[in-house]
C-alpha cells in the first residue's frame, strides 16, 4: 500500500510540473541561445545600434562638461558656451537696429564693406510729403557707423517712389555717386568736381537720355526736354548727381541730382538742403558712398 501511494505522488507530481511548463510558454518570454523568445516566437533584439542624430541638432548633454559638435552643412562647429555665446553675438549684431527705421537695413548691408564708408540718408517725413530729414553716416575705424549731420531736406513736389519723368517725384532706393558739379569753385569736394560752364547740359533726349554732356565737346543740341545746367541758380551752386536710372531709360526720369535749397519748399524730383550743409556733405563724402531714401515707415 505504501507502495501505491508513492507511486501515485509520483504521477501527481509529474502532471503538475507540465502543466506548470504548459503554462509558463503560453504566457511567460524566455531566452534561449540569446534570442529572446514570445510564445515560442524568436524575436530578434537589436544591440549597439548607432543611431544617427538628425543634422543641425546637437546632442547637448550640459550636465557632463562634453564638447559637442554640430554637423551643419558638411561644417563642424563646437558647441561649447564660448562658441554658442559668440554665434548669438554673430546674429544680434547682424540684426542690430541703428534707429534710422527703414534706413537700418543699408547700414547692415554696407557695415562690412570696406569701400563704403559713407552713407546719406535722406528720410521722408511721416506729416509732409515733400520734407524730411537728411542724416549723414560716417564709418569710424573700428567699422561703426556715426552720424555727422543731421538736416532738413526738401524733396518732390509729390512726394516719393518715382515711377516716369515728369511726375515731380523723388526716387527711393540706394544709389552710388557719379560726379560732383556747380556754378561756384570747388568748395574741396572729395568727389572730383566739375565747375559749370554755358555749354553743360543734363540731356533729355533719346540720343544722350539722363547724362551730363558738353555740348562744346559734343555734336548734339540739347531740345527743351534738357536741363541747361548753368540757369538753374542757387539750385546747382553745388550739386551731387546720383546713379538714379544709371541704365539711361528714356521717360523713367533723369537729372536727379543732391543740390542747394532754391526758394520753394519742394523740388521737382531731387534732393535739396541748405548751401552751408551742401558743402558740408561735399567735403565728407567720397566717389564710393552712397545716397539711400526712404519713407519713415
């Protein structure tokens, strides 16, 4: 009997154990020959995988005192405090505002040009159409813009943003320097400067459209649509012309010139100031600055 009953445990014993197996492979993972297997299902496990950090993200782990390096553009650049303080400074100074409203972005675009090292701005007031301000730029020699002059200035009769000739408008935009001129001696303007005589002409006609000729040295005769330069007085004591329609289109406009204030309040397309600052920009400015007009905003 004792017998049997051994023999029964046994038999017990042995069926709870696979049920137990049944089981655990129905409901439990195990790994088996280093695979990891679901429900008798092999899965397969991924070690050491790099993966790739997308360009431009740096993985920044500030906690570990790392150099982390950022991938841009086929450039590496570190990610120290240093090198990102110096990239901050790099874009705030890039964008830095000189307070001229809609003049900043000339001082931005010429701030690192070294040919350029003078700017006039020539601003719109926000109540007069044909009135504004004149703002003179010098660059010092650590590269930073200052101002040297600050006057009123005169402009069309209508106002700004000249589209054809005639339509007694200033043009805006950024402009180089041609020639200076005038029916007095050269006050010393660091533009070569061209003393008027009887025989000068800023042309209005097709053959010579937009451009200061001698007719003494020239075979044309100047019509009516031309500017006898000499008649034209105080306007032209002294006077800047400016590369407005430098392509020479005839009706887009000609002989748009930075001049002497005459008795009105306006021009007929061109910029005016006073004489005494008139010859004041003469003295500052020379063949590579630039004259940049523009509404306030």
């Amino acid at each position: 009997m004792v017998y049997n009953f051994i023999k029964i445990g046994k038999v017990l014993f042995l069926t709870i154990l696979l049920l137990m197996e049944i089981g655990c492979n129905s409901i439990s993972a195990k790994t088996a020959q280093g695979k990891l297997v679901v429900n008798n299902i092999p899965v397969k496990v991924e070690t050491n995988v790099k993966r790739e950090t997308p360009k431009g993200i740096c993985p920044v782990n500030p906690s570990n005192g790392k150099i982390h390096e950022i991938a841009e553009n086929g450039v590496t650049t570190k990610n120290t405090p240093d090198a990102i303080n110096e990239r901050t400074q790099k874009t705030l100074l890039k964008e830095k505002e000189y307070g001229y409203r809609n003049a900043d972005k000339y001082l931005t675009k010429y701030r690192d040009n070294n040919l350029v090292r003078q700017i006039i701005l020539v601003e719109q007031s926000t109540t007069e159409i044909c009135a504004g301000k004149l703002f003179l730029l010098i660059k010092n020699e650590k590269g930073e813009w200052q101002e040297h002059l600050q006057c009123k200035a005169f402009l069309g009769k209508n106002g700004i943003n000249k589209t054809r000739e005639g339509d007694a408008k200033t043009p805006t935009g950024d402009f180089g320097m041609l020639m200076a001129f005038g029916a007095k001696d050269d006050p010393g303007s660091l533009i070569p400067y061209t003393k008027l005589t009887e025989t000068m002409y800023l042309c209005g006609d097709r053959e010579f459209y937009n451009q200061f000729i001698d007719v003494s040295k020239v075979n044309h005769i100047c019509s009516g649509n031309s500017e006898h330069l000499i008649r034209y007085i105080p306007q032209y004591n002294y006077a800047l012309f400016f590369d407005f329609n430098k392509e020479n289109v005839y009706g887009k406009g000609s002989a748009i010139f930075l001049h002497c204030a005459g008795k009105n309040p306006f021009t007929l397309g061109c910029v005016s100031v006073s004489e005494d600052n008139m010859i004041k920009i003469l003295k500052a400015v020379d063949i590579n600055s630039r004259i940049c007009i523009y509404a306030a905003k």
